[in-house]
C-alpha cells in the first residue's frame, strides 16, 4: 500500500501506526533529499528500526526517475523474501500517489490502499503556496516546476483515504474551518484520524471526531484486537484505472455545493462558450477567488478542445485534455473508454453536446455572488451566441499563448 503527503510528521505518524497496528509489516521509503549529491537513499524498516538501507543512483538526473526504476526491485525482493503481510510503500514529500500506484501495478504488485496524510491545520496554508518546490528543496528533479500548491492538491484528491493527524508537535491547533475545507475539497474521501501513541483512540469513518477503537493491543479477554480503522482502509483495496479517470477533466468526480464553517464550494455549470478575451482578461481574479478550482471549461473558437482548469496558491494551469466527445466521429466512441462515454451520457445536451462549462471553486470566505457575476461576464453574449459558430471563430485567439499552440 502507499502512503503520501507533503505534511511530513503527519506521514510518518500514519506510517507509524500502521507499522504498530499490522504486525510483521514493513515500510519502504526512498529519501530524495539528497539527490542533489546523485544519489537517493532507499531504506526498509519495520516497527523496530532499519532492516536494510541502500542507494540508487540518480536516473537521467531526476531523483524520481531513480525512485521509479528501483521501487519495483525492492518490493520484488521483500516479496521473494516472504514473510510481510504488507508492504507499505511510504513516499517522499513531492512524491505523488498517482505515478506511484501506476508504477507499482504496472510491475505486477496489487496496491491494497492509497492513504494521504494530512495535518488538518496546514491544509489551508499549503493550498495557498504558491512558492515553486524547488524553492523548499522539495522538487523530485531539475526540471521539476510544480508548486507546493498544486502538488498538494493532487495528492489530497487522489487517495480515496487520509489520515488526519491533528495536534502534531510544532504544528498549530486545527478548528472546525480546516475540518470543513477538508470535507469540502474532497467530500468523498474516508477521513480516519490517527493518534501519535500506541494504545488508543483509531477513530472511525467518515466523520470529523477521533471516535474509539482498541488500536495496537488485545481485546477483552485477552483477545487479538481488531484492525484499527487505518489498518483496515490500508487493505480495502484500490482500483488505479478508477482514480485515474476520477482525476480526468472529463469525468472528474468534482465536490458538490457546500456552505459551513465559513467554507464554500461554488458548483458552476453553463451551456454557454466563454468568450476568449474577456476571460483571459478575468483569469487572475478568478484564480485568487478560492483556494482551490478545478473543472473543465469551453471556450468560444475551440469547439473540439475540452480545456481543464486547475488552480491553487494563485497559480492557474489550463491545458487541453483533448478533444470534447461531441466532435468525435461515431466510429472514434468506440476508443474512448466507458467512464468517459458514461459521463458524457449523462451530461448530454442535444445541441452541444458534453461541451460546457463545470468549474468548482472552494475556499473560507467564498464570494459566490461577485464570483458567479464575474464567470456570467465571460461567457458569450446573447447576440454573440445567437451569431453562431462561424462568428465564434473570428474570435481572437486570446488563449493560443497561453495554450502554446
């Protein structure tokens, strides 16, 4: 199973308790902090220390490459080994879930888990960094230029479970509104608390409360205890073509509308293009309206790309996720796998289509109001609708920049 996250002690206190909670279970983890000198440091250990530590040489001098071509040796070993009743893979800070679990499967190893460890204080702050990870001696290679932001934000969407270790050591007290931004960004996930100790307090389900449970120990009567709840979501299982189209712009499985505790999700779903220059012009206020958006947008001239939107920490990246369905030809559907044809489906409009506008934004302090004025005044005019797809085209090509294309 993997276990990832920027927020470094929340990670190992998850790691920790796993190791505490499933006996004779091991973590592997690939150090790339000292990449920078060409090498990474690869080290297993169980509940009691270090069983092995190692070194892989830098690859194509990108430290993730490195992690890449040595995971999958290193758990082909410890399963040759016997012995473990669960690997757990713990990743590096930057290091993200997605390319993790794609990489194990790919190697003919069944990922049981994805967990992401969060503190639910710095949720808000680590969104709202928009510094690149080099900056913070956290990017994976040279090239590296995501941020602290958008990194964080894949990996806490990602993982259908995180474990929320809460009054970690040096780190600030959470309040209901972390709580709530948390619930809000990624409604769906299983929120298991953790404790920093061995004996008590595993928590349960979805809620926000620790809740009760046995942890490490025997029960009554001297009984083996039963899994902790973090235990348990580390073996429920994890289907990675799944998460990855539930990532995909065009079937992304987005939050719903909210509003408590002063966070908000505004849900924004239009019929209508966007006009390229007014929301070019419009771009940096939309991106610093929430901490966090993300969807898939339609704009007035590019009738066959779907574009994706995807902002944190001030930064916005807008990309094409190829071509909408509605300007596929029949015979192409067939290539087009069934969760996109699924989605598409119930989200048809006779006339256009899937092609429309679905952007969520979530944030403490939304203004829905001078948000959802702000988005109205980009799109297409009734008289420019009316003009037509032709007139659409004689548009300026604001984004083409932008796009690079």
């Amino acid at each position: 199973m993997i276990v990832g996250g920027l927020h470094a002690d929340a990670r190992r206190a998850a790691v920790a308790r796993l190791l505490a909670d499933v006996p004779g279970s091991v973590v592997l983890h690939h150090d790339l902090a000292t990449a920078a000198a060409g090498t990474v440091v690869r080290t297993v250990r169980d509940a009691t220390g270090i069983l092995s530590a190692g070194e892989a040489p830098l690859v194509n001098d990108c430290a993730c490459c490195a992690l890449r071509e040595d995971l999958v040796p290193e758990l082909e070993r410890l399963a040759d080994a016997g012995g473990t009743p669960l690997a757990v893979v713990e990743l590096w800070d930057s290091v993200e879930p997605k390319a993790m679990a794609e990489v194990v499967t790919a190697g003919g190893f069944t990922v049981t888990g994805v967990i992401t460890a969060v503190d639910p204080a710095l949720v808000l702050p680590y969104l709202g960094n928009g510094d690149d990870l080099a900056e913070g001696g956290l990017a994976a290679a040279a090239t590296d230029q995501r941020t602290v932001a958008d990194t964080f934000a894949r990996q806490l969407e990602y993982a259908p479970v995180l474990a929320l270790a809460e009054s970690l050591p040096g780190s600030p007290e959470a309040d209901d509104e972390d709580r709530e931004l948390l619930a809000q960004l990624h409604p769906t996930a299983r929120r298991v608390p953790i404790s920093h100790g061995r004996g008590h307090g595993d928590g349960g389900g979805h809620g926000h409360g620790h809740g009760h449970g046995h942890g490490h120990g025997d029960g009554p009567a001297g009984t083996p205890a039963a899994p902790s709840e973090l235990a348990r979501a580390a073996l429920a299982g994890f289907d990675v073509e799944a998460a990855a189209a539930a990532q995909h712009p065009a079937c992304a499985l987005l939050p719903a509308e909210a509003d408590a505790h002063g966070v908000a999700t505004l849900v924004w779903h239009r019929r209508r293009p966007f006009h390229p220059e007014r929301l070019y012009a419009a771009l940096e206020d939309l991106t610093c309206a929430a901490a966090r958006s993300r969807g898939r947008f339609w704009l007035a001239g590019k009738a066959d790309t779907l574009l994706h939107w995807d902002a944190a920490g001030g930064a916005l990246c807008v990309e094409s996720a190829g071509p909408w369905l509605a300007s596929l030809p029949d015979a192409a559907w067939a290539l087009v796998p069934p969760v996109r044809r699924a989605a598409a489906a119930l989200d048809w409009h006779p006339e256009h289509g899937d092609r429309c506008q679905h952007l969520v934004f979530t944030s403490p302090g939304l203004d829905r109001d001078g948000l959802e004025r702000l988005l109205e005044s980009c799109l297409l005019t009734d008289a420019e609708y009316a003009a037509g797809q032709a007139a659409w085209e004689r548009l300026p090509p604001a984004f083409d920049t932008l796009l690079e294309v």
